[in-house]
C-alpha cells in the first residue's frame, strides 16, 4: 500500500500554513499524516515486521538512556528549514523538550536520536529526505533500519551531521550486533530483526 498526498508546496503557502493543514487533516486511525518537502502526506499503518522491529529497539533503548528522557512512536519531529514535519519510527527526546514546547509536535533539533525503518513506499524518503532533514536540524544520531537496502537488509547508525549530511559511523545486515555510543552505550542484537 502506498502513501497518499497532498501537495501544498506552491507560492502562497507559509510553515504555519502547512503546520495548519497538517493539524486539520482528518486521516484513518493508525494511518500517519506528515509534511515531507512541503507536502502532506499520508501513509497506511507500517506492517507487522516493521512493528516488532521497532518495539525491539523500544525496548533495548528504555534499557540505556536517562530516566528523564523518553522514547516516543508518534511525536512529530519539525524542520522547518526543509518544510518537513516528520513522524519517526521512534524519537528519543528528554522529556523536559515534551514539556516546553506546546502543541503536537516539537522541533527535531530537541531529539537526541531518531530511528526510521523503512517500508517499500517510503524507503527512498527515509534514506534521503528524512535523513537530510535531521542532519539539518543537528540530530545526533540517526539509526536507519533498512529492510529493502539494495544490498540486503542492513543497519546503518549515522552521526556527526554538518549541514545536511550524515556520517556513517557503522552499518551490518541484519543479524549482527551494533553499537550504540554514548549517551546509550548499547549494543543493539538484529538477529531477530524479522525479514521482509
């Protein structure tokens, strides 16, 4: 199933247009409505395999951080530089940001991690867009699950962003360990990431 859109990117529409929009977007339960490039989009709810893939690293995540900071599944990480307003697989954001920043989304620059797993539809957005985006915002570290990576099913941790570009600080297919570093210091076991 792939995503629906809405493209809102012609003159005439400001950041708080888009934001409006977005809110008022009446989607399907579970579906996920973002702004991606100035667009909103809407996908259907990810697969089952993408949902244990994320609930393992949930629960590995809630293992290692500080017990001020939490590890969200729905909360709207904002770029606005790059019109994006992006609902990551998981956002690992201190709570303290949650708190001061009203509404329904925060700024993505407040998120010390992000995690994407990809889905046939919107692996090339995850890998680029998104990516670029939290590199913009200053994400310290973005962990890519990539289940359809042309070369196989691969983890891919990125760090250091400067400008909108990450650099890769390790990658392993799936099955092999992969190493968190500080805050976390976790060492995350894929080898019972389900293939798609």
């Amino acid at each position: 199933m792939s995503a629906l859109t809405v493209d809102h990117s012609s003159p005439g529409y400001e950041w708080s247009d888009l934001v409006r929009l977005w809110e008022e977007t009446d989607a399907p339960e579970g579906c996920k409505v973002e702004i991606i490039a100035g667009i909103i989009t809407v996908s259907p709810p990810p697969a089952n395999n993408h949902n244990d893939i994320a609930d393992q690293i949930h629960r590995a995540l809630y293992t290692a951080i500080p017990q001020d900071w939490g590890v969200y599944q729905t909360l709207g990480t904002a770029v606005p530089s790059r019109q994006g307003l992006f609902i990551p697989d998981l956002a690992v954001v201190p709570r303290a940001v949650l708190r001061t920043e009203r509404g329904h989304f925060v700024s993505a620059a407040g998120a010390e991690m992000i995690v994407e797993i990809t889905s046939p539809s919107n692996a090339g957005t995850d890998r680029i867009t998104k990516a670029a985006g939290y590199a913009q915002a200053g994400v310290p570290l973005f962990l890519l699950v990539d289940s359809f990576a042309p070369g196989g099913p691969t983890v891919t941790l990125y760090g250091e962003p400067k400008g909108d570009v990450y650099r890769v600080l390790s990658a392993v297919p799936f099955g092999e360990e992969l190493h968190l570093p500080a805050p976390f210091d976790l060492t995350l076991d894929t080898a019972e990431f389900p293939v798609s």
